[in-house]
C-alpha cells in the first residue's frame, strides 16, 4: 500500500487554484493552458496542452505573470538597513519566515548570543513587515503566541530594533552547540500571578499535552493509548490534567479534566507547565515551553528514516540539532527527558514508572 503524502505547506491554495482553473476548463472556456508546479524539493512539472499555435499567447501571459512575480520578489525582500550591531537588538521577518515555534528558538538563541557577546539587557526586539498571504492562523499566530512569547525571555519590543541584527531560520543546532560549549540555556520566565495561581489550582498535577491536528495527522497523539496512560496514572492516586490541541481547546474529554484555557492562552499554558510536577508530550510546539523550562517532562520522539514528516527523520536530528536518536537536549535536567519511542501505552507507562520513582527519591 502507497502511503498518503501529508498536506504540504501551501498546498491548501494550490489546489484552490487549479480547481478554479478547472472550473473554466470543464465550461469549455480554455483552449490553451501551461503550467509550473513545484514540489518542496524542486519544480515537478514543466508542461502546456492546448489548442496548437497559441504559444504566441501563452508566452505573453507568462512574461506578464513573471513581471507580477518579479514584484513580489522585490517587496519580499526588502529589509531595513542594519546599522546596529549590538547582539541587544534583534528584528524578526513577518514576511518570510514561519509562523511556527521556530520563533522560540529564535529567540532563545538571540538572547544566548546577547549574553555571549556582552550586549546590555533587555533583548531589544522589533517585527518587521507582514505575511505576504495573511491567514487567520498567522494572526492568530502573531498575537496570542509570538507576542506573548517576548516577556518570557525578557524580550521587549523597540522600534530601534528595526535596524538591528535580523534573526530567522532554525537555531536549535546552535543552541545545542552553545550548550555543549557550557553556555546557559535561558529558562522562560513566567508571569508570578499567572504562576500562583497555576499552583493553587493545578498545582503539582501531570499534564498531557496532545497534538490533534489536521496537517500531518500521523505525527498526532495516540490518544487511546494516552487515555490508558492517564487512567493508569490516576488509578496510583496522581492528578491528570489534558491541555487539548488549540483547535478542540473546549471540547471535554470524557471522564478526564482539561484544561481549556491553557490550550489557547500562552501565559496560562506555561504557568501550568510551571505548576506541574511532571508534564507529558508527544512532539509538538508548545512542547517547547517545557523544553526551556524548569519542571520534569517527558517527550516520545518517534525518528524513522522512512517518516514522511523529514524533522522526524534521524538525518534530520543530525543535520539541524545536531543530535542523534537516544541523546538527551544537552541543556535538560535529569527529571526532562526525551524518550525515542512511539506513545504507545506500554512504553509511556514505563517513562512514567521510571522518572516517578527518580522525581520520589529526589523529593
């Protein structure tokens, strides 16, 4: 059997486009058509089909369509003129680059690179430009994870910042690096009323963190298994608290707690985090919190060369983190570990079993 290539980025409005295009085929209203498509690795396909003696047409068409592309290229990059160097000022790209965690690391690599290099606190930070196709996600995005994200690291937003270092791309490899070199990985800052009143109401609990997304659905939470894993959990007297995936943030879970605002709220979600005693996680952004935060957690990292999501794939680990499936985050303590398995029931109640007794000892 085949295996289904999962929806790509961008791929939503190709097909929006070549169902348009369609549609006026099948209305017999076109006679002539050529077509570039690319694929993440490079252009796929390269063809035209139609009426003959109408390339007159078509390469016209594609001059005017290549002026319109040359125009966006030109808006897309422009970029303010740096004129400060001091590692305090950095600036992040609302055009071009991702609206994903990646902006995490980001910054967490800029303020290692302040605190390497000298520069005065606070991290000076500045957005700048928009998306080229604005979404509801992007927006959503932007202000409820982006924005939130600067107090965390003790970022604050500067407008002179416009002109400082340009920050983009992935960072964990050098954050790794850094590590290993003996640098401090800065742990996220929590607001204190958020952490207060995460701990008088949650406090000490284990959060499940799922992913239940539509993109990629093979990288989502095993949630029968997770459900096993909760009961267990319970049954030896702990509290279970599920933060769902964003887009079922108020949809219950039958017989467990949840924990809705978290699931849409950055603030709320790290001050959970913060409060728990021990958080649990399949891959996903906000597993980043834990990650550069300062309570226990495990994570089942599935890797296969053969996954069809490359960040999953072991050469990947190596190229972009410079890691290799069964090595720990340099940075994470021995109550924060990643477990290179998949989140089935018997190997996460074996995780558990073993850092509960670890987290018993040390307390």
């Amino acid at each position: 059997m085949i295996p289904v290539q999962p929806q790509a980025e961008g791929n939503p409005e190709v097909i929006k486009l070549f169902e348009q295009a369609l549609t006026m085929a099948r209305e017999g209203r076109l006679i002539c058509a050529a077509l570039v498509a690319v694929e993440n690795k490079g252009s796929a396909l390269r063809a035209m089909a139609g009426v003959p003696g109408k390339e007159l047409e078509v390469f016209f068409g594609l001059e005017r369509l290549k002026d319109h592309i040359k125009g966006q290229i030109a808006e897309y990059e422009q970029r303010p003129q740096q004129t400060r160097d001091s590692a305090d000022f950095v600036c992040w790209s609302l055009r071009d680059q991702p609206f994903s965690y990646d902006f995490l690391c980001a910054l967490i690599a800029a303020e290692m690179a302040r605190v390497r290099e000298g520069a005065p606190a606070p991290l000076k930070f500045c957005f700048h430009g928009a998306p080229m196709r604005p979404t509801d996600y992007s927006s959503m995005f932007y202000n409820n994870v982006m924005v939130p994200l600067l107090p965390m690291i003790g970022a604050q937003i500067d407008p002179r910042a416009l002109n400082g270092r340009t920050l983009g791309g992935h960072n964990i490899d050098a954050i790794v690096a850094a590590s290993r070199r003996g640098e401090t990985v800065p742990r996220l800052q929590c607001d204190p009323h958020a952490l207060n009143n995460a701990k008088q109401n949650y406090g000490n609990a284990v959060t499940i963190t799922l992913r239940e997304a539509e993109h990629w659905p093979h990288r989502n939470s095993n949630l029968t298994e997770w459900l096993k894993l909760a009961e267990a959990i319970e049954h030896s007297g702990e509290r279970v608290v599920f933060v769902r995936d964003t887009a079922k943030a108020a949809e219950p879970i039958a017989g467990f707690e949840t924990h809705p605002i978290a699931a849409t709220n950055l603030e709320a979600r790290l001050a959970l985090y913060e409060a728990a005693k021990c958080n649990l996680f399949t891959p996903t952004g906000p597993y980043g919190l834990a990650l550069f935060g300062s309570r226990p957690w495990i994570c089942f990292q599935h890797s296969a060369e053969d996954d069809l999501y490359e960040p999953n794939r072991p050469s990947w680990w190596k190229k972009y983190y410079g890691m290799s499936p069964g090595q720990q985050w340099p940075w994470s303590l021995s109550s924060q570990r990643l477990v290179w398995a998949k989140d089935d029931f018997p190997t996460m109640i074996a995780a558990w079993s073993d850092l509960h007794e670890s987290l018993k000892l040390v307390a």
